[in-house]
C-alpha cells in the first residue's frame, strides 16, 4: 500500500483498533498549568511539572502547587522553551536533577540543552545548575523540533534526543541527522556529566560523534525502555508517517533520506520499504493520518494488570493516548487501542501507585490522573 493510498483510508501499517466508551479508566483532574511541557515524580509522590514559558511547579497529588526557583532561561519561541525533566538515579542520596530547555545563542540563534542540578526541597529551589551538554549547531529562525527528552538507563547512561530543526530536509546529503559533524537529528548516549558515554558506536570518530547513539531522526519526542531493556523512539515524522522506532547502537533511521510520509509542500519522500541499501532502520509501526507523538512509556504497573509491557504514546493532534502492543524479541508494534481525551496531550507518566498520570498540552493544560474504572 502506498503512503497515499494509506492517508486516503486512513490506515497505517500499524492499525488502529480504537477503544469505546466507556473507556476501562476514570480521568480525574489535579491541577491546572501554563503550557505544562514534562512531569516527574519524586519518591514521596509529589510531581515536578515544567512549563514552557521557563517555569518548574511542585505538585501534591491532591493538586496544591508551588514554584521552584533555580530554573534556567529559556529561548520561549514556537516550540522552544523549558523541556524535560528527570531524576537522577541516585536522586534519594544525591538530589540531582536534570533539566532540558532550549537556550538562546548569538545573533538570535538558540538550541536544546541539558542542565544538571541540585534540588532542594527546604527552600523549594534548583541550586548550582549547570549546563553540561548542548545540541550544536545552534541555529536561527527555526523555533521548531528540538525534541530534548531525557532518560537514564540501569547503568546510570544518559539519553538525550535531538531534533533536526527541520535544517535542510529537503537536501538529504546535507541534512545533519545524515552527518556525524553535529548532533542534531539523533539520540545521544552520555555519561551523567554529559560526557559521551564509553562503548558509542562512533567513538573512534572522536569529538561530538563520539555522543551519538543512533542518527537518521526528525523529531524524537519520546524515547524509552521496554521492560527486557530494549531502547524505542517515538518520532514526529513530516505530513504522515509518525514512526515507531526499535532502537540498537549505530543505526541509521533514513530521514530525510526515507519516510513513510512527504515534505510539507508535497515534495515526495521515498518510503522505508523502497530502500535496497541496507543502510536504514524501517520503524517498527507507523501511522497515517499521524497522531503527532509527544512522549512515550512502556507501562510495568499492576492498576492496569493487561496492559503490562504495553507502550503508551501521548497525541497532540491526536488528542489521544495510544496504546501499542510490542514485542521486544521479535520487534513487531501494532496500535491496540486509542482513547480520544478530547484535548492535545503533552506526556504521559506511570506513576509510583501503577496509576497513569497525564498532562495536556497548551495554556489551562490539566494534569490528569487516570485510575481503573471499577
């Protein structure tokens, strides 16, 4: 079936089988924020929730909040500004945090960055912060795809995605997620300094290649670990072809080079399945029409007992959650279920209860908390 064809029915090689109300889940409201961008828990339950505009909130899970100081400036243009936020794994002895954003350059360029810090909850502050990695080049008039999720694995390695910035998308031989001179267009593997991590795939190349995981990527706005320790990407592909990504050391996803979907002005790019080289990674599940990814997780609670191992996709066009089932061996996705919510969904978290917890994109954007319908 050809990409056209597809948009046409509406199909994609994932299909969807969408869920009916009423849903197996129960939405409850917590709290209300201004663009709210990424939320974390802390080990007592309480979430920090990022805005876009440059602020951190501390949330109760009865709703109350309170801002901490210590946040980074933000480039607050299009789709930049604060981004991620992650514990470090040894968070309950150390009190690190790490915060992505994106920050302004010269000359009115800006670009994501990663920030490391210590959280002090007696004074509600991020103290000593500082910035320990950047996605170079930085670049002027593109406020879009910069991507910037966070993740650490069970060895203490830290992932970053990067975004391309929609830079020469439709010059593929120059486009940076085909190059190894910069570290756009990838997720990069570093230590938790924000050094390249030991045992990269280019590593010999040295310099900025020697952070780079895998390449060939457009914007990666979800990355995670399936319960075997498998590493997956979700990915805003350009009009249709939103990807699902099993993700191994040193591969190469194809953008701009192959997509499941066409350039913006109806320039065509040739679908995964025309590639003869050998050279690039088709995704495991694509969708057309497109959901629009924004976050991912692979569910291990026990709330949802049949939905362990299943991967979770927020929607922004969408206004979904998507349910996927995976096979880490074998590497087949497919959609089992999508739950319209009726707005554009910004992240999707487990939280320490098993409970889903969901925040909504834009301003007014709620933080949800879905429990299983009795």
């Amino acid at each position: 079936m050809n990409k056209l064809l597809a948009l046409a029915l509406g199909l994609g090689l994932a299909v969807a089988a969408h869920g009916q109300e009423p849903y197996p889940f129960i939405s409850t409201p917590i709290a209300e924020f201004n663009e709210p961008w990424a939320h974390e828990f802390l080990p007592d339950g309480r979430l920090l929730v990022t805005e876009k505009s440059g602020t951190i909130q501390l949330v109760t899970q009865d709703g109350k909040k309170t801002e901490i100081t210590g946040a980074p400036k933000v480039a607050y243009a299009g789709q930049g500004g604060l981004g991620d936020i992650k514990l470090h794994p040894d968070f309950a002895n150390n009190r690190v945090v790490y915060i992505s954003f994106v920050e302004p350059g010269d000359n009115e360029t800006s670009g994501a960055a990663l920030a490391k810090g210590t959280l002090n909850l007696d004074k509600n502050a991020v103290e000593g912060l500082e910035v320990i990695w950047r996605a170079l080049p930085k670049l002027a008039g593109s406020n879009i795809h910069f991507s910037h999720r966070i993740l650490f694995d069970n060895e203490g390695h830290l992932f970053v995605s990067a975004g391309e910035r929609n830079n020469n998308a439709e010059n593929p031989d120059n486009a940076p997620g085909q190059k190894l001179d910069n570290n756009l267009g990838k997720i990069l593997r570093l230590d938790d300094n924000g050094k390249p991590a030991a045992g990269n795939p280019f590593a010999s190349q040295g310099g900025i290649a020697a952070e780079v995981w895998s390449m060939g990527h457009r914007n990666p706005l979800g990355i995670a670990f399936d319960p075997s320790g498998q590493l997956w990407n979700i990915e805003m592909a350009p009009r249709g072809g939103d990807e699902l990504n099993q993700v191994h050391a040193g591969e190469n996803f194809g953008y701009p080079y192959l997509s499941n979907g066409n350039h913006y002005n109806g320039k065509i790019i040739p679908d995964h399945d025309t590639d003869t080289s050998g050279k690039y990674v088709a995704p495991k599940a694509w969708w057309n029409p497109v959901i629009s990814p924004s976050s991912l997780i692979f569910y291990t609670g026990d709330q949802f007992a049949d939905w362990k191992g299943n991967a979770f996709i927020s929607g922004l066009s969408s206004m979904s959650i998507v349910r996927v089932i995976v096979n880490a061996q074998t590497g087949a996705a497919a959609e089992a279920q999508r739950f319209v919510m009726g707005k554009r969904i910004r992240g999707i978290e487990q939280g320490p209860d098993g409970n889903l917890w969901v925040i909504e994109d834009g301003a007014g954007g709620r933080l949800l908390k879905l429990t299983p319908r009795k």
